[in-house]
C-alpha cells in the first residue's frame, strides 16, 4: 500500500486556490470575509475580482446574511471565515437565511478542530459538522488534504443549494492526485481490505493512511475510505465495504457526538449492524498546545487508529 | 394612484388580516394593520414589480424584503391582491401544507418572498447583499426592507447598517415600523432604542420620517427616498404607526401584538372596515 506523496501543505491553502480559480472560471462567484482574508488564504481572489469580494469586518452574522441576500440576482458567494465563527456563532442565520431558504451560499470554515492549536478552545470548534449536517437542505464536506480542498472547492461551485466545506491550518502530506475528479457524495476507497472498514475525514484520512502500516505489519488488511462527503453520505460505499470486513473504525477530527462516525453509526443501525469503534474527541473541549501534541492527548493519532482497529476486530469474533 | 383607491385597497387589507387571524385563531393583527397603508403604498404605486410571472432572481424589479416576518398577514394579502397568487388562498394561512406558512419562507414557493424571516434582525443584510448584488448586475433597481422598531434590539441590525454604510449601498431603502410597542410593553419600558433617528444618523445613513398613515405622508417621503438613492449613502424611514390601526380596540396597546379576534371581537372589527375588493 504505497501512496505517492505530491508533497505537504495546507487545506486551507487548498481552498484558496481554488477560489482563485473559480474567480477566473464562473463570473458569477463572489466571496465575502469576515476579517481573515490571510488567514483563510483569500488574497488571491480579492486581488484579482476586488469587485466580487467584500470585506464584512468582524461581522459574521451579517456576512451570512448578506450571502444569502447575493444569491438573490444569480451570484454564488463563498463565505469564509474560522469553523468557529461559521457555524456556532451563526447557526440562527444559516438555519435561517440559508438553508430554510434553501439559498446557494458556500459557507468556507477554516482552522476547524484541534488542529488550530495554540488559540485554544475559544477557537476549536469539535461540533461544526454535527451542526451542519443537523440542517436540512444542508450538504457538508471535510476534504482530507490540499488537493482535495482545492477540488471540492472547485467541485462546490458546480452544486446548487447550501454547502458547508470544512477544512484546517496545519501543513499535511498531499496524497489525492492533482487531477483527481471530486464527486459529491461519492467516497474514494484507498485500499481495499477484508479485516476491518477505517471509514475517515480531513487529516484523520492521513492519520489512518499511517495506521494501515502498523496494521499490515500485524497481520490486519484494513480497507481505507475516504469519506469526505458527511452529508449526503455515501451509504452504499459503507455497505458495501462492511458486508466484506464485518466491523468498522470510524475517525474525524471532531467530537464523538455528531459527527462522521454518528452518521456511519445511523446506517449500519438500520442496515447491517456490525461493531463500531469511534477515533473523536469525546464530550470535551480543546486547549492549547501544537497540532500533534493535541491529537495525541485527545486521542486522535496514527495509535489511536491502530488500537480502535483491534479492539473492532476483537468485538467481531467474540460476536461470531 | 389617488389616495381614495389606496385607501379602498388598505381597507380589504385590513379585513384580510382580521379575517385570516381570527380564522386559525393565531398570527399577528397588530403590526399587521399598523402597516397596512405602507405595504400597500409599496406594492400599488412604489415599486416597480412583476406579480404575473415572479422570478426568484428579480433582475431589473425592485425588491422587498419583509424583516419582522410576524406581520407575514399584511404581506400575504398585498401579495395577492397585488396578484402574485388567488385571493382565495388568503383562507389556508398557518393550515397545514399550507404556502402561507405562519412567518413567511419561501419553502413552499410562495410567489413573492425572496427570504425566510421570523427570526428577527435577519432582513437587513439580506437586503444589503441583494442591493450590492445589483449594483454588480448594472440593475438600477431598488431593494425595499420593512424592520419592525422592536427588531432594532437585535445586534446584527446595527452590523448590516454599519457595512451598508461604509459600503455605500445607496440602492436600500429601508423601512422601521415605529408603533412604540413589543409583545412584553411599551418599547421605552422593554429596552429602549433611545433617539432612533440619531443611532441612523450617526451609522451614516440618510433618515426620513413619515406618517405611516397618511398617504400624502408616505407619497412624498418615498418619493424623496428614491431621489436619495444613488447618492453615496443607505436611506432609512422612520414611519410613525399605531398597532392595530383600523379597529378601535386593538389601537393603543401591545396587547394584539400576537393575539387574534374571537368570533364576537372579529365582527367588530369588520364593522369599522369596509369590503371594497371583495372577501377572499
């Protein structure tokens, strides 16, 4: 199982090239941002459409606003700020503006989960996909690396209705190919296996890609699935997969409650109940720290991934 | 339009609204009727709209965008007397499956609403988005708001009218139900917005005032507020209400805020309004 590696950066990153793209390719997309034009790397695209991007301030409930009011006269806005700031502290607007009114907004979070680190818990947010996904009319996207962010961005534009696209800060290995197409709602399958399903989002993808070594050398042929679509979920590929492995591990970025493996939970329930172990935070705040030191203290690391494998495993043949 | 026939539309308006509170015994009568003689104004002689084939995009329309979607009676019996849907389905509102929802969406297609509202302070930035959007667009359209004065408490009222400013969106006309009341009391004794027309002011938009029933009154100052658009600031008319206006006994008082006639307290109120257009 040899990934080729197109070298390390940011998701974020990935998004703002993406959006520098879309400035050139859909005259129709417009950007707004609250204060964090560097931060969620948007200075491509307001330098080059100044016209088609306006600064909010620290004013998130009215950029949400104002986006919804865009899409009225054919635009396609892209909001960005914090995953914070683009969901929590808005939900009322969103639930609202944008997705009761089933408006064509693109709600851009950046710095989601514990991988912002040093900031601390006022800034991690853990529940933005519960959130998101919570919401009808609502699609929800967590790309696992840049190549992959600047795809879906790219991807999004294309997608009528609300979406939000949840993406981080940290410089990652880049492992989806350049030229690779994103499909909504279609999850990529990395390698396939007979053990165990590791069904995973943004940087827990790689995390897990770095888990299927230990497992291999163990003796554990682990099928990988890329879910970066959380909402509409692709249930046929989770189906599909666990008919084969018979027990699943599922790992985000994000708290337990409401998240990817809630949503994977929700269809094997009702369709082919099998074990399931979670790799998320459980029921607690961040805090400060570097990214790989928070990963490894709440317990969403390569081992963590490694140890929630077995203990699936495990519950499989006691459960034969 | 001369004011008689506006005078004549306003008050089929107004036995509208009491009729279809009354008859789901739930809905809004009193900032209903306290804007009745606006929406009124508003949509048979301001605004320049297409109620025949309505487009969710509104290219080359004037827009209006209602804040405080409690009032959603008053709207939904302008729309269709204006002609955007049948008068006769005045008579499913706040029934089930019903387009007429209790506060206005545009989840069941409704011809005429643009933007869910209910949850309060939401419409202003929507209507600034929409006004910068036809700037974009070379659209020498107007985008009209209706804020109920209560609304003003609510924070990200005062963030749309900061950015609309120092953007200078000029192409909004924004609009504040000044009726003095909410559901718990008087506004002064709730949170008072202390000297409104200073706070505009002061955010940098051009403020009007007006008698929002008289139609002279409202004649001139939207006349004017249009000729103030494309001037480099956000215009904002503080019109003057009475809840309830129309039925003596809801006038005076926040308390039909929220609360529809009985069968006896809606035949009153349809004595002192006359059926001019004919009853849904």
């Amino acid at each position: 199982m040899e990934f080729e590696i197109f070298g390390n950066k940011d998701t974020r990153s990935g998004f703002g090239e993406g959006l520098a793209e879309l400035g050139q390719t859909h005259p129709n997309v417009v950007a707004l941002c609250a204060d964090l034009t560097g931060s969620l790397k948007m200075d491509a695209f307001q330098k080059a459409n100044p016209d088609r991007f306006f600064q909010t301030g620290i004013a998130e409930a009215n950029m949400i606003g104002l986006a919804a009011g865009m899409t009225i006269g054919g635009k396609i806005p892209f909001t960005g700020t914090f995953a914070n700031f683009s969901t929590g502290r808005v939900y009322d607007q969103i639930r609202q503006s944008v997705a009761y009114s089933k408006k064509n907004v693109k709600i851009c979070a950046s710095h989601a989960g514990l991988t912002l680190g040093e900031d601390g818990a006022t800034h991690q947010v853990l529940e933005d996909i519960g959130m998101m996904r919570m919401l009808p009319n609502m699609t929800v996207i967590v790309p696992a690396d840049f190549n992959q962010t600047k795809q879906a961005t790219i991807a999004i534009a294309d997608h009528e209705g609300p979406v939000y696209l949840r993406f981080g800060r940290p410089v990652m290995p880049i492992f989806v190919k350049p030229d690779a197409k994103f499909v909504i709602g279609k999850a990529d399958v990395l390698t396939e296996g007979t053990d165990v399903t590791i069904i995973a989002c943004g940087h827990m993808v790689w995390k897990s890609i770095e888990a299927l070594k230990a497992l291999h050398e163990i003796g554990i042929s682990a099928e990988l699935i890329n879910m970066h679509t959380i909402k509409p979920l692709d249930e046929e590929a989770i189906l599909k997969s666990v008919a084969k492995t018979g027990c699943v591990v599922t790992a985000e970025e994000h708290m337990m409650n409401g998240g990817l493996g809630e949503a994977v939970s929700q269809v094997l329930s009702r369709k082919n109940p099998v074990p399931q172990e979670y790799v998320a935070v459980n029921d607690s705040f961040g805090e400060s720290g570097t990214p790989m030191e928070l990963m490894t203290k709440y317990h969403i690391d390569t081992p963590d991934v490694v140890e929630a494998v077995k203990r699936a495993i495990s519950r499989k043949t006691i459960l034969i | 339009m001369e004011n008689k026939e506006l005078v004549r539309i306003a008050s089929q308006v107004r036995r509208d609204i009491v009729r279809m509170v009354s008859a789901v015994n739930s809905g809004h009568p009193g900032g209903s009727l306290g804007c009745t003689d606006f929406l009124t104004y508003l949509y048979f002689e301001q605004m320049k709209h297409n109620a025949a084939s309505f487009s969710m995009d509104g290219k080359n329309e004037d827009l209006f965008f209602l804040s405080n979607g409690h009032i959603s009676p008053v709207w939904y019996s302008v729309l269709a007397r204006a002609g955007y849907f049948p008068v006769s389905e005045l008579g499913t509102f706040r029934k089930l499956s019903t387009r007429l929802q209790g506060h206005p969406s545009t989840d069941k297609g409704l011809p005429g609403i643009r933007m869910a509202s209910g949850s309060l302070g939401q419409g202003l930035s929507v209507g600034v988005g929409a006004a910068q959007v036809k700037k974009l667009n070379n659209d020498p359209s107007i985008v009209y708001t209706l804020h109920g004065d209560g609304e003003l408490q609510e924070g990200q009222i005062w963030e749309a009218a900061m950015y609309a400013a120092a953007n200078k969106v000029d192409n909004i006309i924004a609009t504040i139900d000044d009726n003095g009341r909410q559901i718990d009391g008087d506004i002064d004794q709730v949170l008072s917005l202390g000297d409104l027309g200073q706070k505009w002011q002061a955010f940098g938009w051009e403020v009007l005032r007006m008698n929002g029933h008289d139609f002279d009154s409202i004649r001139t100052t939207m006349q004017a507020a249009k000729a103030l658009t494309g001037k480099g600031k956000p215009i904002v008319i503080i019109m003057k209400t009475e809840m309830g206006q129309g039925v003596d006994y809801m006038m005076g008082s926040h308390k039909w805020h929220g609360v529809a006639p009985n069968a006896e307290q809606l035949e009153a109120a349809l004595q002192q309004l006359e059926e001019t257009l004919g009853d849904y």
